[in-house]
C-alpha cells in the first residue's frame, strides 16, 4: 500500500465519507479496474467521486480518476492518479451535523445520487 495522491477538503474535519460507484473505461479493463488483457497502448482507467461531508455540514465532491499504466512483461504496473475538487455545492455549511452520507443508484441508471441525512 502506498500513498498516491493528497487533496485538501477543507479548512475543517472530514467527518463522513462516501465514494460513488467506480466506472470502469477501456475494453482492456475486467472487474475491479484490473487488466485482463494486454495490448499496446491500453491504458485500462477508472473514475469516481468522493464526497466528504466536513464537521461544519459543508458537502465537497471530488472526482477521482486511476489510471493504470502498463508496463513491459516482468515490470512492476504504476498507477496514475488524478484529482478534482468541484466547484458545485451540494450543501452549504450550515453548522447541522451530517449523520449519514450515501450514494444512491436507481438499477439500470448510470448516474448515482448523493443522498445526505442531517439533524434539525
């Protein structure tokens, strides 16, 4: 395990987290962003967002892309990734605790929805 990317949240603590379900690109790419075959020039990749819900009831969303970078047989495989903090907000700090945090997909649907529960 190592570490691969650092990204600053906030100026306050990050008290939930919740990742989106991860989508998979490229045709080179099986279950879990792993290669199953390898070709030249594929480069299997995988993108998601993460929502960190801060103590202040403030919602950042950051969209996370990892891509895998192949390397010649018998080499170790590195691992590319990359971060976006969006400007969109999805709750304004209002000082309520958030008390659940949860991405939600309706079955067929290609997009999740976040879905937060706060005290009044």
């Amino acid at each position: 395990m190592e570490l691969v990317s650092t990204v600053e949240a906030g100026d306050r603590w990050i008290t939930h987290c919740a990742w989106a379900p991860w989508k998979v690109s490229d045709t080179g790419a099986g279950a879990l962003g792993v290669a199953t075959q390898m070709r030249v020039n594929v480069q299997p990749s995988a993108t998601s967002a993460l929502a960190c819900g801060l103590s202040n009831g403030n919602v950042v969303l950051i969209d996370v892309t990892q891509k895998l970078l192949l390397t010649p047989p018998g080499s170790p495989h590195s691992l590319e990734v990359t971060t976006v903090i969006r400007d969109e907000k999805v709750a304004a700090p209002d000082k309520r605790i958030i008390t659940a945090m949860r991405w939600v997909s309706r079955q067929g649907d290609i997009v999740s929805d976040l879905v937060l529960l706060t005290l009044i």
